[in-house]
C-alpha cells in the first residue's frame, strides 16, 4: 500500500536520525502537530537519543537562520521553507515530515534530488501528475511511519498508532482508505485501537455533549432548555454517559437527533453525526474524539506542552487538558449563539458570500469552519476580527471557509471556488497578504481596509464561480 518511494524515504530518514544522539524537533500547534511531535518526541526517547521539543506557529527566517544543532526534524510545515533551509541550513541533517502543499510561488523539490532536507510530503510523491499514495495523509500518519522504522529493543512504536490516528481525526482527513487505512488496520490488529459504530459525539454526559456538540452542529448548541425538552421528549436521562446506554437507547437518540436536524435548516449529513468511532486502548482518554479535541483546545491556548503530556500518557494532564477544551467549547458556543441572535447585525449576504466580524480572538478560524460546513453552506463564509479603534498599522485577521460542495462545478452556480487564490487577491489589493487552501484560508488586512477587502473578495469568488476553466 505504501509506495516505494515513499518507503525508501521514511527509511532514509529513519537511517539519519538514528546517527545522532540530539534532535531538535519543531511541530505546529493544532491536533496534527502536536500528535506528530509526541510520536517522534517517543520515539527518540526510546532510543535514547536526546531531544528539544518546540510547538511554533510559523517558521520563518530568524528562526531558521539561528539553528546549530546537528539534526534538525520539522513536523507539519517546513515545505513551504526548503529555500530558507536550504539557504542556512546546508551543514545539517533536516528532515521535513509534512502535508502542506508548497506556495503556489514555489515548487517542492523532488524527494530524491539531495540528501538533505529529507522531505516526506505526499506532494512529493507523483507520478504523471497523480499522487501515488492513495488517501490524504497527515504529518502525525507520516511521523508514525518514520517511529515504525525507528526500532529500539526490536520494538516498532507501533503502540503509537493511536496517536497516528487521532491526528488524522484532528486534520479531518478519511480514514478509511490508502495508508491510513493501512495504519488503522495494523492498529486494530495489534490491539491499539477499537472500532465501533455509533454516536460521533465523543465520550460524557449526554446533556453536555449536546449542549457543546458544535462539530458535528447540533441545532440546539448552547440551549440548555431546549436540550432538556428534548430529552425529555425522547425519555432519555441527560445525566447518562453516552458510552453506558444500551444499544437500543443510541439507537432511539440516534434517529431523534437525525430527525431534529432534518427539521432545522442547518445542513448536518448523517455521516457527520453517526459512524466509525475509535476507541484508544493505549491512551489515557480513550475516546478517540475527545482526545484529539482535548489536544487541539490545548494548542490553541498556547499549552501545547499539556497536549504533548497527554499524548505521552501523562494521566496527570487530563483535567487540565478538559478544562482547556470545555474553555474552548463555550467560547465558541457563545459566539456561535450571539451571531445567531444578532439578527441584521450578524451574518451578512452579498452576491457571492457571506461575511461577520468577530471580537472574541482564538475561534475565527474554527468558526467560520463549522458555519461553512453545517449552517450557511452556500457561499463561501468570510470572519473578520477587527480590534476597534486601532490604526491602519494593527492587522485585522481574516479567516474565510467554505463548503467542500462549493470546490467542484455546480449546475447553476458554475465553476468553484478557491478561498486561497482570491483571499491572496483581495489582500494584496489592500496592502495584505492572504493563502492557504481552496477551502479554508486566511489574510491580514491593515485596520480600515476591511469594507474594500470584502467587496473585492465578493467580486473575485464572483469571478471564479463564471469562469469555466
Ligand atoms: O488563520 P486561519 O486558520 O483562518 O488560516 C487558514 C489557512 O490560511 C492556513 O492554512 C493558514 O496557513 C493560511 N493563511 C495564510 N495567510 C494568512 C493567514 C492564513 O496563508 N495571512
Ligand atoms: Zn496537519
């Protein structure tokens, strides 16, 4: 399943770290990153090789130009700075393990080119234009497969796998297809991990879980009265776990909760609801769900370090990781519910999409996603965060999301769309810069451009939606 090139990359890359005895590792702050530094972090403490651990939110030149030890292991980023580690860093031992596309400035240099950056990007790994490696792995998946080849005492980490896993969950990639599969099915086997279908809500009091369940959207997010009525209606005691109702009791919750959403006017597909839940036998949360979230909250908090306790199995961590994640929750719950009840002064529409401003800091991004994907579907959805009463020089950070529906040609509403070309257009048309991806990309704008920035971005989705190429 896994292509040779790959393989013999992952074992280049193995082959490397294994001749030093010191590493510094840099990761990204989301579930992706800080899964994949716990991986290798692991891995090289038990070969006994000696490790500094950094969680940063960019690489960028001071950064780079300032490293001196020996070998240097960049988790999910660094493919998009070959040139600066290139430029500086050409006496060193790098390995990229990424899954981030390169800028559309830039190429990705081929994997076999040089010795060093080792890079081990599936963008890297095409053959006549296609990928070869079937399904979207994610930097915690690829930093698993280099763990696999790192043996100490004939061990393979592959106890790791559920970390592996829950990164994949984190990125919101399919798991079940290609390599991921490949890393499931091995995780199964060996006891790792346990599959189950059921509720995608994770683990707890199922009035809680309702009340904060934003991913996938409850209708009655944040409703305390609302979720009682509910359970009340449907003879379910709100004080139960979800994981100690019988069969039955999941089934009757299962089809009320369907049919609520199919009621409401939020687009909820049953998928995102019910399906495939993976149990961590070795982790200590062992819902799949709430321990990917519980690392994610922790990142975004900037306690990257009490993710990293938990996903190398540190019990002590949990409270502190929960109290992170249920902080999280009700910020954006609460945002959620005031755009709701804002009215005129929430969501507005023009021709081609749907903007808000935001004050609170730390959920645009994770807003606009969850909007985008279960509430206002059919428009791209652009999040301003405007700090009032600043300067042109203070950025307003901008997150924009669409539906995955919106990227392919529609009938009737044409060609699709790509949030990181047009968030790059209309940014640099105001002194910005914008990128990222088709379906979820961001900019910064200076202070007071924001009503040019968002009619150029309606005018450019515009754009793109007649064009026919
Ligand atoms: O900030 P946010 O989560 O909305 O960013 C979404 C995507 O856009 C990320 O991939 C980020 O790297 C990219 N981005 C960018 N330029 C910016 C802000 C975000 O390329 N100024
Ligand atoms: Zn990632």
């Amino acid at each position: 399943m896994m292509s040779s090139s790959l393989q013999s990359t992952v074992e280049k890359a193995a082959a490397i770290i294994a001749k030093h005895d010191y590493a510094r590792v840099f990761s990204h702050y989301d579930a992706d990153g800080i899964t994949s530094v716990a991986i290798i972090s692991t891995a090289l403490l038990r070969m006994g090789i000696q490790f500094h651990s950094s969680i940063v939110s960019k690489l960028d030149r001071s950064l780079i130009q300032d490293l001196d030890e020996d070998l240097i292991i960049i988790c999910d980023m660094g493919t998009a700075q070959t040139d600066l580690i290139s430029e500086y860093l050409t006496d060193k031992d790098v390995i990229i393990i990424d899954h981030h596309a390169a800028p559309l400035t830039s190429t990705i240099p081929s994997s076999t080119a040089s010795s060093s950056p080792v890079i081990i990007n599936p963008h890297c790994f095409t053959r006549g234009g296609n990928n070869e490696i079937d399904g979207e792995v994610c930097a915690a998946g690829l930093s698993y497969l280099v763990a696999r080849c790192l043996v100490s005492e004939g061990e393979r980490n592959i106890d790791l796998a559920g970390l592996a896993i829950a990164g994949t969950l984190g990125d919101k990639l399919e798991i079940d297809r290609g390599l991921n599969k490949t890393i499931l099915d091995e995780a199964i086997n060996e006891g790792v991990i346990t599959i189950k279908k059921g509720l995608k809500l994770g683990d707890g009091k199922i009035r809680e879980l309702l009340l904060f369940s934003t991913d996938p959207y409850i209708p009655f997010v944040g409703k305390q009265e609302w979720v009682d009525a509910f359970l009340n209606k449907e003879g379910i005691d709100g004080d139960k776990l979800l994981g100690d109702l019988e069969d039955e009791e999941e089934s009757r919750l299962t089809t009320a909760l369907l049919s609520q959403i199919r009621e409401s006017d939020v687009e909820v597909p049953e998928d995102a609801l019910v399906g495939t839940t993976y149990k961590m036998n070795l982790e200590v949360v062992r819902s799949g769900l709430d321990f990917m979230r519980m690392i994610d909250a922790c990142g975004r908090f900037g306690k990257a370090g009490i993710g990293i306790g938990l996903c190398m199995r540190e019990a002590s961590m949990i409270e502190d990781a929960k109290s992170l994640y249920m902080q999280f929750q009700n910020k954006l719950v609460a945002e959620l519910n005031r755009i709701e009840g804002a009215g005129d002064d929430g969501i507005q529409e023009l021709s081609h999409i749907f903007y808000f401003y935001v004050q609170a800091t730390g959920i645009t991004g994770v807003l606009a996603g969850i909007l985008a994907e279960y509430v206002h579907t059919k428009k791209p959805l652009i999040v301003l965060n405007k700090k009032d009463g600043e300067d042109e020089r203070t950025a307003t950070k901008i997150s924009a999301r669409c539906n995955k529906k919106l990227l392919a040609p529609s009938e009737g509403e044409g060609a699709g769309v790509d949030l990181a070309k047009a968030l790059d257009k209309a940014a640099t048309a105001v002194g910005g810069f914008g990128g990222g991806h088709p379906v979820a990309a961001g900019a910064s704008i200076p202070n007071g451009s924001e009503e040019k920035f968002i009619a150029n971005i309606d005018s450019i989705i515009g754009e793109q939606r007649r064009s026919l190429s």
